[in-house]
C-alpha cells in the first residue's frame, strides 16, 4: 500500500526571499521522495500566504512553486488541497490546468483500512464567530466576482491584506494558541469512528490519541520557522518528519 503524505502552513509569499527559496528546496525534496514512492500528497491549507485568482491572469510570485506541483501530478501522485484561511479560496486553475483536486472544509479519506479525517483547521469547533463570519464574506463568490473586477495589482494587494487581517486575527504566541482543534478532535471522536483527524492552523506539531479507541489527533505544524516538518502515514503508522 503506498503512502499518504501530509503538509500544512509553508505560507509560501510570507517571508524574506532567503527564506522563501529554502522552502522551495526543502519541498523540492519531499516531491522527489512521494514521485519516488508512489505516494499521494495532501496540502492542508495556508499553502500560500495569499491568492487571488482570475479567469485570465496567473499572479506573479508561486511560477516555481506551480511547476513542480505540476510535475508531481504527472509523474502519477494524486494531490489534494484543502484550502485554510490564508488561500482563501482555490479556484478552477488548480483543478484544469495543474491536476490538483481543490476541497473546502472536512474531508474523509479511506485508506489502508483507516480512517483520515483532515482539514486545515480554520472554523472548526466552538467559538471564534468573528473568523467564521470573515471566512464567508472572503469566499462569497458575489465579493470574489467583484474582486477579480479589479486591476490585477489592486485586488491581489486587497487578498494580501486579507492575509494579513487574518494573521492578525490569531494571537502572537502560535503556540498558546487556543487548543480548539484538539478539543474538537476530541469532541468528534465522541461521535463518530476515525483513525487520525489530521490538520493545521496553529502551526504546533503534535500526535496524541483523544479516545480510548485510539482515534489520534496530528497536527502538521507550519514551516516559516525553520521547521521543515511533514506528516507520513506508510505501513500501519502515522509519523512526523522533518526534511
């Protein structure tokens, strides 16, 4: 059974172009590792630090990034993205022109006979209603269509605030971050049958089980501090790695 690969929170765009190049590097290398095992790859969210897309123009900045998710899908790995709160929302280009499958919200995956539930992690839970009402005016396809009415220039420096609005929404400390996600990890594995409930977010690493059933909480933690970690699931177990 091949494996499953898991990445959160490189917010590529974010940093200094040192920082950004050593990102690409490092991703280059877990590419060339899941084309060489035959692995799928699952992006869970605030991939990019901002995106705004258009029926005709690519924004400048992610060409490098692009073409190597591109040269992963035809190399024969399924890739999947589920968008998080920085790339608000990931439009038909993905899907048309670079193969990758674009979801929103909870996804269930079967594999291996296990259960994987993932998300980015942005929504989820109690609380945090100011989040949630944003998350639905910047994905409402009516303010979307306006926005794409803009100038190039003026509506990518609009989603770029947004971002920024966003990361200003979360506390400075990450990780004294609210455990929300582990608590509703917790809470749903009250409810319902799964082996790993898998995300991001609050860009802290962590695995620990949340039910006696052995139901298990992952979270990727993010890479704009020199953490270059990844999750891989392969023979009967759920690792974090770092490249």
């Amino acid at each position: 059974m091949s494996a499953l690969y898991f990445v959160s929170d490189l917010h590529l765009g974010l940093q200094e172009p040192q920082a950004e190049a050593e990102k690409l590097e490092r991703l280059e290398t877990l590419f060339s590792t899941i084309a060489s095992t035959g692995g799928s790859l699952f992006l869970l969210g605030d991939i990019l630090d901002y995106w705004m897309e258009y029926r005709h123009v690519i924004p400048k900045g992610f060409t490098r990034f692009f073409c190597m998710l591109s040269g992963l899908v035809r190399s024969g790995v399924s890739v999947t993205w589920m968008a998080g709160n920085h790339d608000f929302y990931l439009g038909s280009y993905f899907d048309d022109e670079l193969g990758v499958k674009t979801m929103y919200g909870l996804h269930e995956v079967q594999h291996d006979g296990c259960t994987f539930l993932m998300a980015h992690g942005d929504g989820l839970g109690d609380g945090d209603l100011g989040y949630k009402l944003f998350a639905r005016f910047v994905r409402n396809r009516f303010n979307l269509g306006l926005l794409t009415a803009f100038h190039s220039d003026l509506s990518t420096a609009l989603m770029s605030w947004f971002s920024r609005l966003s990361r200003k929404h979360k506390k400075s400390d990450m990780r004294a971050e609210s455990t929300r996600l582990f608590d509703f990890a917790t809470s749903l594995a009250q409810e319902r049958d799964f082996d790993y409930f898998v995300c991001g977010h609050n860009h802290s690493e962590r695995i620990e089980t949340v039910h006696e059933s052995g139901s298990a909480y992952v979270n990727l933690g993010s890479w704009i501090e020199g953490r270059y970690q990844y999750g891989v699931y392969e023979q009967g177990q759920f690792r974090l790695e770092q490249l």
